[in-house]
C-alpha cells in the first residue's frame, strides 16, 4: 500500500503534431475540439476529477493558446451576464482555471515524450506523480487516472494504463510484457517501445496515463535516444523495472487515439451520441449512409 498521495499531474503538449498538419501549422493538436471543448480540457478534467491538485503543461513554440484557453476569461463572463446568457457565462467559468492552478514549463525542442517528462523535473522535485497525454482520449464512467490512483494507493510502485492491440499493432505502441495477471491488473516484466511483432510474445499496450515515482527523472536525465531518435519515456522506465515493481491496469473507458485521423473522427462521433440533442440526426446520417 503507497502511504503517499498523487497531487501532481504532468501534461506533455510540445510535439508538432505532424499527422494532423495543416492545421497543427497554427493550432496546438491538444486544441482540436471534440465538438465544443478543446482535447486537453479533457485531460485536465480527468486529473481533476481524480484529486490532482497541481499540474505542469510542458508547452513549446506556438503553444501558448493552450494556456490562454484556461483563463477564467472575467470579461467574457460579464458580457454575457449582461446579455442575460447565464448558461454559457456558467459554462466559461467551468472550463476556466484559478490562480496558480496551472503552470507551464518549455521544451525547447520536440526531442520525444520522454524529456518533455524531464523538462517538468523542478515541478515534481521528489514526488510520485501522473502523466496524461491529451491525445489518448479515455471515455467512460469513470476516469482513467482515478482507476490508475486506486491500484496505485493499494500497491504503490508504478501503474501505467494498458490495453490489448492485435500483434500486428505492436510497433506503434510502449509494449508491457508480463508474468502474472490479477484481473484488470498485470505484473510487468519488461517494457519494449514500438517493437516488431516477432521480437515480443505480449500485444499490451501502454496508453497515455501513467502513474510514476520521481526516480524517472534520474534515468530520462541521461538523455538516451531510443525508437525513432527521440528520447522515450518507455526505455527509462524499463531502466526502473530493476529497482521498482511496474503494474499495467486494463481501464474500464473506451480509448480513442486522437492523434489519428481516423478515431479523432469516432471520438467526435461517440461524443455526439452521448449528447440527446445530437444523437437523432446523428443516428439519422448513419442509417442513411
Ligand atoms: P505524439 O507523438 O502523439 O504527438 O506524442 P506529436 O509528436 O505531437 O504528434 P505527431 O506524431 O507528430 O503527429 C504524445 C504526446 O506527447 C507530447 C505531444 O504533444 C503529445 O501530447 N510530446 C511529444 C511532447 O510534449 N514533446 C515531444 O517531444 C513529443
């Protein structure tokens, strides 16, 4: 059991989200609207739910619209009270942020997932901590950290969310290789970023919420460049398997990789369904296609 409790998130949000260009050219990926809310106030929201108290958005050049999204936006409340548009005024107040909620760190350069983790290093100082990439979108009853914290404050050591892929999948994702399986819940042994199906017999993969203790920063601080060149967060936790046990949790939500094309689309889709307003001519589009 961890007698310590996660207060702290870490949001990395300095790629350059190339498989979305054009429009990446002049808005953030981590923007991209599923229907009327940009991606990243899902994440944020999913941390707060999850009793995150403090979190750390590692931004880069021509990212600072993320920031600017947050603020409690006071004129823009007031304008519309006056209007007597309390609805929406209620709704700008919610997705805004208070004083010291967020802060933000640079990554000077987009060198891999794993040092826009070590540019939050000083947020962090010794603390366990989270990670939420604002692409993976999980939706479902309840959040995925707050299933991620629970394992977590019963075992302690480190959680990372899994799902299963088809072996052919395997190269695109961090792969958990495992010995014993609790359930929802797999004893890691070995962590391989983007391996080829034949050099792994495990199709679990890691996707965007991890759970970690402060040590990462000690193996990501040697700046080893891994799959693709970039510096990764998997070959520095699997440097950590030495010393510390690593948990893989099979969420309940439905996950939507949002960095494809393909399933940001989905995304949208299912988050139109959801919505009573939406859903008939949505399903109305569908049976007629
Ligand atoms: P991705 O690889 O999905 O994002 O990284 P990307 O690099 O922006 O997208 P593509 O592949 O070019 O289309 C997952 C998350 O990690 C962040 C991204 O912003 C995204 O939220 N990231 C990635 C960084 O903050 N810095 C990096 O160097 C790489």
């Amino acid at each position: 059991m961890s007698s310590y409790k996660v207060r702290k998130a870490v949001i990395p949000a300095a790629g350059l989200g190339t498989r979305f260009l054009p429009i990446t050219k002049t808005i953030p990926k981590e923007l991209l609207p599923i229907i009327d809310r940009p991606l990243i106030e899902f994440t944020i929201n999913e941390a707060r739910d999850a009793g995150i108290e403090e979190i750390c958005l590692v931004s880069g050049r021509g990212k600072d619209a993320i920031i600017d999204y947050f603020d409690p936006c006071e004129n823009l409340q007031r304008h519309l009270k006056e209007k007597k548009k309390y609805d929406l005024a209620q709704t700008v107040r919610e997705s805004g942020l208070s004083e010291g909620q967020l802060c933000a760190v640079r990554q000077l350069q987009p060198l891999g997932l794993g040092h826009a983790i070590w540019c939050a290093r000083s947020f962090i100082e010794s603390e366990p901590f989270a990670v939420l990439l604002p692409d993976d979108l999980i939706l479902g009853e309840k959040g995925c950290l707050t299933e991620l914290l629970e394992v977590y404050n019963e075992y302690g050591g480190n959680v990372l969310a899994v799902k299963g892929v088809q072996k052919s999948q395997v190269n695109k994702y961090g792969i958990v290789e495992y010995s014993e399986r609790e359930g929802s819940i797999y004893k890691a042994t070995n962590l391989i970023e983007k391996p080829s199906p034949q050099e792994t017999h495990s199709s679990l993969a890691i996707i965007g919420r991890y759970v970690l203790n402060a040590s990462v920063m000690k193996h990501l601080g040697l700046k080893k460049t891994g799959s693709g060149g970039e510096i990764q967060l998997t070959d520095a936790m699997k440097l950590m398997l030495k010393e510390e046990e690593f948990r893989g949790f099979s969420f309940s939500g439905r996950h939507f990789d949002c960095g494809c094309k393909s399933e940001y689309l989905l995304a949208q889709i299912e988050a139109g369904l959801k919505d009573p307003s939406m859903k008939p001519a949505i399903q109305d589009y569908i049976n007629h296609c």
